[in-house]
C-alpha cells in the first residue's frame, strides 16, 4: 500500500451538521469503558469518520486532542475492512488517562463489532 492508502482526505470525514444528525437518529451503538461509537450504512463506496469528543467529558485539550489523533489513526488503519458507514465516536471519561495502546485496541474492537452489525442494516 502506498502512503496516499493512508491519509485521511476531506470525502473520509462527516463535514456537515447533518451528516452527524443523520448518525445520531438510527444508529447502531457500541460502547466499552472508553468510546461510544455510533454507526449507520451510507450509500457510498467508502467509510467517513466524524468525531465528537466533548469538553466537558474530556476537559484537557491535549486529551481531546490526543484522543481523535488515535481514533483517526485507527480509522486510516482500518480502512479498508470498513466500507459504506459513517460512524461517530464519542469519547467517555476513562478516554483520558488511558495509554495509547489500549484506546487503540478498544477501537479495533468497535470497527469489527459494526462492520458485523452494519451489514444486516
């Protein structure tokens, strides 16, 4: 694979208030310790990642931000196996002081759990 397999274009990401609503209406949930992650099919040919990791959940900027790092890091890595979702992650409290290899696992764990409960959609 090249590098460009693994970047993260604007078509990857839900841009528009709408694009979350309509993740937020029906979606298929999957929670842990870490993340809520919400999940609905698309009608496109490729997966978009939307992120929405709360100030009052996470009140430590580089927290926020270290977090979405390793959920679209995750996300790139696991491209190719996610196809038609978009999916919203949300983090919760314990998200904050976890070391990096446990969030990354927790999200490996989302990704199959919706991938599986996706397709019957």
């Amino acid at each position: 694979m090249s590098a460009e397999d693994y970047g993260f274009p604007v078509q990857f990401r839900l841009g528009t208030p709408a694009d979350f609503k309509n993740v937020f209406t029906n979606p298929v949930k999957s929670t842990d310790k870490y993340f809520t992650v919400l999940a609905i099919r698309n009608d496109l040919s490729y997966s978009r990642l939307g992120l929405a990791i709360a100030k009052k959940t996470i009140k430590k900027a580089v927290a926020r931000n270290r977090i979405k790092r390793t959920a679209r890091e995750s996300f790139r890595l696991q491209r190719q196996h996610i196809v038609g979702i978009d999916i919203v992650v949300l983090a919760r409290g314990d998200a904050a002081s976890a070391p990096l290899l446990v969030l990354r696992k927790s999200l490996e764990k989302h990704w199959l759990k919706l991938v599986e409960r996706c397709v019957s959609c």
